[in-house]
C-alpha cells in the first residue's frame, strides 16, 4: 500500500518524481531476510524486499534501507524505518 503527500504519482515516470520539492511517501514492505539474491518487487500491491543479511543487531533493517534507497534514487538518510523494526512486514518513510 502506498500513500503519497499530496499527489498520488503512480504511473509516472522516475524522473517526475524526483524533480519534487518536499516530496515523501510512506511504503509497506514485506522483508524476506537471509535471501541469496537481494533486490525488490511489487506483489500483490505490496512490495517484496529481498536482503542477504539475517535479522541480527539490525544488520537485515541496514540492508532493507540501502537497498530501498537505491531503489527509490535517495540517500540512506532519507529513507526510515516508522514500525515494524523487528517484524518481516514494515513500514518505511522515504523523503526527497
């Protein structure tokens, strides 16, 4: 699920959103951890986080954000995470 402040930008093109100014959204993930090939895909309308690193001292919540930010093109530090940081299903803040 989705949500977006103030417009809903689904369908546009990458480089749309990046040009916004104060631009933020907040995703629900699905983290599978200790997974031998990392990456991202939407399923279902949720999308599906895929980390090489198991769920120890937060090593698997470090990876989730990297990986989201070179997903969504942001630094590290714009991507949090809000609830669920011992949970597989969590919800993330990203900012532009």
């Amino acid at each position: 699920m989705l949500f977006f402040s103030g417009r809903c930008l689904a369908g546009f093109p990458p480089h749309y959103k990046s040009n916004l100014p104060n631009f933020f959204m907040i995703i629900e993930v699905r983290v599978s951890t200790n997974n031998p090939k990392p990456g991202a895909e939407e399923k279902d309308g949720l999308l599906k986080v895929r980390v090489k690193a198991k769920p120890i001292e937060g090593k698997a919540n470090a990876e989730v954000i990297e990986l989201l930010a070179k997903h969504y093109g942001v630094k590290e530090n714009q991507v949090t995470i809000v609830a669920g940081q011992t949970s597989k299903k969590k919800t993330i803040e990203i900012m532009r």
